[in-house]
C-alpha cells in the first residue's frame, strides 16, 4: 500500500472497502450520540465540526488561496476563525461570515480575536435576497471565492444557499456542503429539527446538481475523511 498521501489509488480502495465503510458509518452514528462535533475549538473559539472536514478544509484553502472565504452559519465563530488562521498563514484573503443570530458574547469574542483582522461579518438570514446582495457586493473583484454552507440544513434553505451562493465560487474552488450526512442517520436523530432523512443538505446538492454543470462532486475528498459530515457536499468549480 502506498504512502504518497496524494495517491488517488489509495482513496479509491478505502472506498471499496464494505467493512472499513460501514464500521466509520458504525462510528460516526455512535459519536453522534455524544454530540462529538461540540468537541473542540480552534484557536479558542468552539468549532463545531469534525476534525477530518477540518482537515479538507485546510488542503481546500491552502490549494485555491481564496481572496475571500464566505461561511453561512457562524455560531461561535471557531470555523471563521479557522478559515481566518489559514488565510493568515497564507498571507492574504479574508473571511465573510452570515449569521440570522449572531450572539452578542459571540461576535465579542471574535471581534476580539488575534484573527478579527480577516473577519467580516453580517446579521441577517443567508436566505434573504438583501443579505446575499451584501455577500454579493463584498466579493466583487476577488479572484478566487470559496463558499462553505452550513446554517439551516433543510432542504429548501440549503437549495436556495446554493442557488444565491454557488455563483460567486470561482473555477477551481470549492463550494462545501456541510451536513449532507444527515441523509444517512436515523430519523430519531432529529426529534427537534425541521431537517432529517430525506430533506437535509445533501437532497438539496442531489436536486441543485441535476441542473447545474458548473459543479462536480470531489468524491476523492470524502473517500480520504472516511468519517464526515459532507459525503457528496465537497463540490468542485469545473467552469467559469
Ligand atoms: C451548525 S451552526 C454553525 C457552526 C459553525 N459553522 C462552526 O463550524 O462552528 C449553524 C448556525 O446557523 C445559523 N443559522 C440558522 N438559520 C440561519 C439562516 N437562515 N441564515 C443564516 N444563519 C442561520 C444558526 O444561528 C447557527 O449559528
């Protein structure tokens, strides 16, 4: 087996591999249970993601060095946060978040933050047309967009997410779905959601990519993660 971390090869054998897939699936349902993705924080803000998404996140940045990173869904900030550590490594970019509530110990706390420089962000519903307009104006010029969903997961925010959102992402980048999982977990799993088994992120990337061409699922991505919350949400910008 090879050691070269980019060997596609590789991927592609975990993929096949029936026992190793469904003991991860085993695994990420059981650590569900114990709410795993309220784990950690990154550079001490909560984040509220697994840490191998964590990790594409990080390949995903340092490959397309956007000029500007948009997130919808801040809670804590740990993911702006994060995004905002990578770019400052990077040396350049910045990261725009949207939020229908952002907390006023929250957005304190960001604002405080060694990162706060690289951090913009905006109240509102991702789904209101003005809120998108905002995003719309403060991405304008930037050469290279990533776009990372991950605020209301029903299927009719997330496809209208995609809908105002997937135009701003730039050939070569990446548009990330987070929370497509929520198709393949027990309907139990969600007693107070309004998303669950068929009406989440990924039925809405399945319904979005039957008519847009402009996106490819990076399978070589998940097939790697083995445990995430994005199977098929790590799409790829083909075209202009
Ligand atoms: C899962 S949390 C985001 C986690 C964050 N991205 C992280 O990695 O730590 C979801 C967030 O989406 C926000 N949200 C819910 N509905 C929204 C909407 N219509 N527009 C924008 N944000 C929304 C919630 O207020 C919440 O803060």
């Amino acid at each position: 087996m090879s050691h070269d971390p980019r060997d596609p090869e590789r991927m592609r054998q975990m993929a096949k591999d029936e026992k190793l897939q469904s003991r991860a699936h085993e695994l990420f349902l059981d650590s569900c249970r114990y709410n795993y993705s309220y784990n950690y924080s990154w550079l001490g803000r909560p984040v509220i993601q697994y840490p191998q998404d964590l990790m594409a996140l990080q390949e995903i940045l340092w490959r397309v060095k956007p000029d500007v990173v948009v997130e919808t869904g801040i809670a804590h900030g740990g993911s702006l946060v994060f995004s905002a550590s990578m770019l400052e490594l990077i040396g350049r970019g910045r990261v725009l978040g949207v939020d229908i509530d952002i907390r006023p110990h929250n957005r304190a706390a960001i604002e405080n933050h060694p990162m706060a420089r690289r951090i913009s962000m905006i109240q509102g519903s991702s789904v209101d047309d003005a809120i998108a307009a905002r995003v719309r104006d403060e991405t304008r010029g930037a050469k290279a967009v990533v776009v990372v969903l991950d605020s209301n997961h029903t299927h009719a925010h997330v496809l209208r997410e995609l809908e105002l959102y997937s135009p701003l992402v730039t050939r070569g980048s990446y548009l990330i779905v987070l929370d497509t999982v929520v198709e393949d977990m027990p309907k139990e799993f969600f007693p107070n959601r309004p998303w669950g088994p068929g009406d989440n992120p990924r039925t809405a990337v399945r319904e979005f990519l039957r008519s847009n061409r402009r996106f490819q699922i990076d399978r070589e991505i998940q097939d790697k993660l083995l445990l995430t919350t994005a199977p098929e949400g790590y799409l790829r910008c083909l075209a202009d």
